[in-house]
C-alpha cells in the first residue's frame, strides 16, 4: 500500500470521526448508515478476529463490546493513537493489508471497513492469498467497502456526484482502487473462497468469503 495513503490517513486521523459521521456532506451518503453497518460486520465476526485497516478503532470498539478478542493493523500512527485511546482492551499493532506481524492464535475471521480498496488489483490478489493462510479451516473474510456492481452504476455514481458539486468524491471514484463486483468475486474464488455480496447503501457492500475446510 502507497506511502500516500499512509500521510493521508495522519492528516485525517484528527476529523475521521466527524466524516464517517455524516458531518461532511461531500461523503454523507458514502458512510450513510455507518454506525448500524458496523454494528452487522461486528456481530457477524467470529473471535479471534483480526482486522484490517482500524483508523479510529470504531468498529474495534463494537467487537469488542462483542466479548470477542481482536489483533488490529493500521498503518498510520495518528490512527493508532486514537485507536489505542478508544479500544485499550485490542492489539493494535503496525501494519498495513501486506504487511504485519506474525500472530500465533488461529485466525476465525479477517475483517475491514472502508479501506480494501486502498490495493490496486495486483496487491487485492496477494492480500487474499495471505488471508487464506491466515484463516482456519472455514474461517471467513468480512469486509465492507465501496464497490461497482459494473460498469454502467460507476459512471452513475460520478455523474451524480459531479452533478452535485461534489468534485472530491467524484475524483475518488475515477481515480482509487474501487473494484468492480464481478473482479472482485473472481479474485476470491480463485482461491478457494465461496463470495457473497449485499449492498447496504448507495455506496457501501458486505462482502464475505468463507474459506473451504
């Protein structure tokens, strides 16, 4: 994952909460229902859980309150300042979706929130090779991300957001890593996983992938 990402995330670390709380109207719909969607991913993460991407520990903290025991990785140390305030009770180490420590516990569930899409499709494909290893037998990959289901709902999503004034969003969806579904699915079953999605709002889909026995 590029550096640039990395300086982003300390910029952003101070205001992530306010964004992802529909403060920022440019993104109100991107994290529309944020707090329920990580609710689902929460509940349906099985212990121990190692997740991706923590940012300011939000869905850490609900799976915790889950009584269950998570490994976090987050590459920017802005992000794990605030994530260790907020969840002491998880490992929070550094790290990124390639690159991160050696845990000895069997790994049930690999989870992230709005982050994936910070791999470009190369990186996607190695990423999921090294969870399948990871992961015990029938262990699962929960992810929630932006997504295209094709080609034709991309161009809607930026023509709407140019139509709205909202050139950054617009920009981000020409320019990041967002996947289209159909990629997505193969990359996932090309190693083995069996792939469900379900869109849970204009922007956001569940993505799970559970790993054969």
């Amino acid at each position: 994952m590029g550096i640039e990402f990395v300086d982003l995330f300390d910029q952003w670390a101070s205001t992530y909460d306010e964004t992802v709380a529909g403060n920022d109207p440019e993104y109100r719909e991107v994290f529309s229902g944020y707090d329920e969607i990580l609710g689902k991913l929460a509940g349906l993460a099985q212990s121990p859980v190692m997740e991706f991407g923590v940012g300011t520990a939000n869905l850490t903290r609900k799976i915790i309150q889950h009584n269950k025991v998570v490994f976090g990785i987050e590459p920017s140390r802005e992000m794990r300042k605030i994530a260790k305030i907020k969840c002491p009770e998880a490992g929070i180490y550094e790290g990124d979706f390639l690159n991160y420590p050696t845990l000895v516990a069997p790994i049930r569930s690999i989870v992230s929130s709005f982050a994936f899409h910070h791999l470009n499709s190369e990186e996607k494909k190695e990423a999921i090779r090294n969870y399948k290893e990871l992961l015990e037998p029938e262990g699962e990959v929960i992810f929630i991300d932006t997504l295209f289901k094709d080609e034709s709902y991309k161009h809607t999503l930026i023509k709407n957001a140019e139509e709205q004034g909202y050139s950054k969003l617009a920009q981000d969806l020409q320019e990041e890593y967002y996947p289209y579904l159909e990629d997505l699915k193969e990359m996932f079953v090309k190693e083995g996983f069996e792939v469900s999605f379900q869109q849970l709002n204009k922007y956001a889909w569940l993505i799970r992938a559970k790993k054969g026995e």
